[in-house]
C-alpha cells in the first residue's frame, strides 16, 4: 500500500535482504511473532508500524534466526510476553531478550540449507492435500447442485428451463416462489430472560461454511447474549442473511434461538426441511444471494428480495428422495475431507517439529544431504 515516509525513515526502514521481520501486535496473541525473511533488496519499501525488523549481519544467519522465530520456544517465549486483553504486543525488551542459540558460523549455510529442503518438501505435501480438499469441497457443492437442479433419475424427461438456475429441467418440475414454500418466522424474544437465556442459540459462527455442520453449540446465557433473537423449532431451516458467499445455513438441532442476522425458515406444504436446506446449500442459490447481495450496501439478503426469489420445486415425495440420495452421498466425501485435513495438520506439526529440532540441535543435520 502506498504511504509517506521521510527520506530518513525511508534510508532506516526500507527492506533489504536478509531482513527478517516479525509481528509485534495483533488482537490475536497466536498472530505475535509470526516471521518473514526478506530474500531481496526491496528499495521504497519500509515495514509498517505493527512490524519490526530484525538485521543479521550476513543473509545465513538470517535465515537460521528466520527458523528459530518458527520454533516452539521462540513463539512461546512471545506468547508469554506479549500482554494485553483486546489487543496484544511485544515489546523492544522482549524481543531483544528471546534466547538465541545460533550454530557456528561455518554450519549455517548447510544448517540453513536442510532446513529449507526439507520445508520446501513438506510444504509442496501441503499444497497439494489443500488442493485436493478444494477439489472434495467443490464436489460436494457440485453434487448438490446437480440433485437439487435435475433430480436423481438420469432417465426422467427433461425440458427448457425459463429459470436461470439451469438451462434444462425436468418436465414435471414448478418454478415458484420462494414465499411459496417457506416463511421466515418473526417476533424477537429477550435472551437474558427465562426460559431464553437457558436455549440454545444459533449464530452464524456456529456454521461451518458450505457444509451446514453445526459447531459449539452454547445457551443464551453461555453467550452473554443480549439483543433481540428469533424462536427457531427443531427442523427449522436457519439461513444466515449476511456475507451469503460463506452459504451458512443449516437446520434446527433442537427447540431454541437464532441470531437475528439469521433467517428461521419455516417450510409450508409444498416444501420438506431437508430438501430446503440443500436447496440453499446449492451453488446457484448461492450465487443468486451473492448478486442480490451486491446490490445494498452490507452485504446481506433483504426478507423481500428472498421472498421473490424464483426456485424449482419437485414434488414432495421426489423432495425426500433428492435428500436422502445427498444423505447417503455426502457422508463419503466428508470423511475423505476429514482424514485429508488431519494429514495437512500432522504434516504442519511434522514442518514445526522438525525446525524445531533443527535450531535447537536436538538432531544434527549439518552434513545430511
């Protein structure tokens, strides 16, 4: 980003290589001390004011001190110093008190040079379970999308579509209001009052993104919560209003409140709860919330726009059978998804265990190819 600096502060700050910066203040203290090493001369361009630089006197010795602020020691060593309630910050003391235990000089470089080898390798590993869980989560949304805009019968014939949701559709499909089929519940209750404050209370935090899983459910009074919130029943579908692009929604557990940035949807006749759910769960719902959304200035979806909205509407018993071919279909995904990102975690462990052990010399890699 652009800014001003005189040409001293330009001359003392300004980014050179071997740099290594850290952070010295967040409002989260695990953000502390997170390093970055400066790999090359960067003219006009200084630190900003939540930074420090740290200058070694040869880039080698920068890139051991650019490892040993990535281990365990190091960044407790800053968690216990950086103090603060809302807002937490190192400073000038503690960071030029962090106890250092450097390599001789003539062992940094292949020190140095392992370290990154075997960094790089763990990281490509990374990279690439990453991709594979972008590439599970957009089967799922696709799997998804595809029930609720075509059904489950490949043999069922089919039709233009005047819905932009989908160019074909099948032929004994409706497109309908969303009022139709369901309708958002009002009347807020005071949560500091009995029986509220006792209820479990559904915020949009408490979704998981795209997937609808509910996570840490608290009371009313767990949350300290206090403005107005709706009544939701068990089944009810519960849509968060705001930012759609995260897609949170999900269904009632049980008798309780919603947030009320939250939509507590009650479905008529024509429509099934679960069917509903991965209606809006779909990526062209989604995409249609992120539209609307675009269109005021926080992005949220308005009562009205969503009460207008066109949808296709199966019959109801094609509804059920559309949900439980999702049920028995999702499970597979999700638990490839989570044996994936428990990889990715043992192998960021792996990352910060062995630098670890590098910089303090519990193992010696001075000579390991």
């Amino acid at each position: 980003m652009d800014a001003t600096a005189s040409s001293d502060e330009i001359k003392a700050f300004a980014l050179k290589k071997g740099d290594v910066i850290i952070t010295k203040d967040s409002e989260d203290p695990s953000d502390i001390g997170i390093p970055s090493l400066v790999i090359n001369d960067m003219p006009g361009v200084v630190c900003g004011y939540h930074l420090t630089i740290i200058r070694s006197s040869d880039f080698d010795t920068a890139r051991i001190l650019h490892r040993i602020f990535e281990s365990h020691p190091t960044k407790a060593h800053f968690f216990i110093e950086a103090p603060g309630i809302t807002r937490y910050g190192l400073g000038q003391d503690a960071i030029g008190n962090v106890p250092i235990n450097l390599p001789p000089s003539e062992a940094r470089k292949s020190i140095a040079d392992r370290i990154e080898r075997e960094v790089i390798r763990i990281d490509a590993l990374i990279s690439k379970k990453t991709r594979f869980l972008e590439i599970l989560k957009e089967k799922r949304q696709t799997l998804i999308t595809h029930a609720i805009t075509k059904g489950t019968d490949p043999n069922t014939p089919m039709k233009d579509s005047d819905n932009t949701w989908t160019s074909k559709v099948p032929q004994h499909w409706k497109s309908i209001k969303f009022c139709r089929i369901a309708r958002v519940t009002e009347g807020l209750v005071d949560p500091r009052n009995e029986p509220y404050c006792s209820m479990v209370l559904i915020a949009p935090n408490h979704i998981e993104s795209s997937t609808g899983k509910l996570i840490n459910l608290e009371t009313a009074l767990q949350q300290n919560a206090e403005s107005g919130k709706y009544i939701c029943r068990k089944g009810n579908v519960i849509y968060s209003k705001i930012r759609p692009a995260l897609a949170k929604v999900t269904i009632a557990p049980c008798d309780g409140l919603c947030s009320a940035d939250m939509y507590p949807l009650e479905c008529t006749n024509l429509a099934t709860e679960k069917w509903l759910y991965y209606l809006m769960l779909s990526k062209p719902f989604t995409a249609w919330a992120i539209l609307e959304s675009d269109r005021v200035a926080m992005p949220k979806i308005n009562r009205e726009s969503l009460s207008e909205l066109q949808v296709l509407l199966p019959p109801k018993v094609e509804q059920i059978q559309i949900a439980e071919y999702i049920d028995a279909a999702i499970p597979r995904i999700d638990a490839l998804a989570t044996k994936t990102q428990r990889s990715i975690e043992l192998l960021k462990e792996r990352r910060s265990a062995f630098i670890t052990a590098a910089v303090t010399g519990q193992i010696d890699i001075r000579n390991a190819l």
